[in-house]
C-alpha cells in the first residue's frame, strides 16, 4: 500500500511540476470549453462590459497602458486598490465569480479583458493589468472571433494552485466583431 501511495504521489507531483505541454491536455480543454463554458461566454453582461471599457481605452498608447500595469502591480497587497477594485468588484465580476461556484472547484479563475488586452472584470485578482503582450490575449483577440488558446497546465501565481487556461475571443452577437478576450483558469485535477 506504501508503495502505491508513494508512486501514485511521485507521478502526480512529477506531473504537476513538469511544465505540462497544452497538447497533452487539449482534448479535455476543448471538452471542458464546450460543456461548461460556451454558454455563457458571450453573456450580455460580459459584452456590455468590453464595450464599455473599449470606448474608454481605445486611445491608449503602449505608455498609458504600461503605467495602468504598473500601478496594478504596485497596488497588489496594500490597502489602497484604486486600479484594482473597479475590476474586481461590481455585477460584472459578480457574474464571473458566480461561474467559478457553479463550476464546483474545476473553474479557478476567470478574467475577461478589453481590446488592449487590459482587465475588465475578474473573479479574483490577478499578478497584473496588461496581459496584451501573453499568448492568451495574442492567440485569441488578434486572431479573431472563434480563436481559442488552451495553455500549458502550470503553477499560477495568483490561485497558487497548478491549473491550465482556457482562453478564447469575446465577439459583440450585433456586429460579429471581436471585441476582447477571456481567460478561463481550470484546476488540473479537473482535467486528469
């Protein structure tokens, strides 16, 4: 019985530890985008959101942007979240984490982000502002509207918890436009 428990541990932490290649885990992904989370990816909440902030930070050079990201992570762990809080609270985020609830565990985060590439709304707070320089932002919104990234199962900053991300283009049903992006943290578990 040792010895099982020791070779079950030794292969799960091998596993978790090991920088795990999407491709391994891209069935399961694609399996879990389209059972749990296609329904209410392009939710009007979501949309009328992006909108909303797209109107705003159309006009944003790569400066403005950088120093929104650098205020973001400056405010990380202190009292004062002017950059934050906005993100992280209202119906939006609401919405967001009511998804990783109903998820039961499997869902460990989920963000969704503007044009830019910056927040919009998040279910809990994430290591920065900008993720328009990652590969779930470039591999989705750049690419167009049924563009989807399932990256490589790892250690997350933000959750401490070893997941892989599911991200895919939010596209306006009125116009078919790509308007964003979202990102969907899934526990590995879940996926084994």
């Amino acid at each position: 019985m040792k010895t099982i428990t020791l070779s079950v541990l030794a292969v799960t932490t091998s596993m978790l530890s090991a920088h795990v290649h999407a491709n391994e885990y891209a069935p399961a992904m694609s399996a879990f985008l389209e059972a749990e989370i296609r329904d209410w990816a392009q939710s009007p909440i979501l949309v009328r959101a992006i909108n909303a902030q797209n109107e705003h930070t159309s006009t944003y050079d790569q400066g403005m942007i950088d120093q929104l990201d650098k205020t973001w992570r400056a405010e990380i762990g202190t009292p004062s979240t002017p950059t934050i809080t906005p993100v992280i609270v209202g119906a939006t985020a609401d919405f967001l984490r009511e998804q990783v609830e109903a998820s039961g565990g499997r869902v460990t985060e989920v963000f969704i982000m503007d044009a830019q590439g910056l927040n919009v709304a998040a279910s809990s707070m994430t290591s920065d502002m900008w993720q328009g320089d990652e590969a779930k932002f470039s591999q989705t919104y750049s690419i167009g509207p049924d563009a989807v990234h399932f990256g490589d199962v790892e250690l997350d900053e933000s959750t401490q918890s070893y997941q892989g991300q599911i991200s895919l283009t939010i596209i306006d049903p009125e116009t078919g436009q790509s308007i964003g992006a979202m990102t969907i943290g899934i526990d590995a578990e879940a996926l084994i």
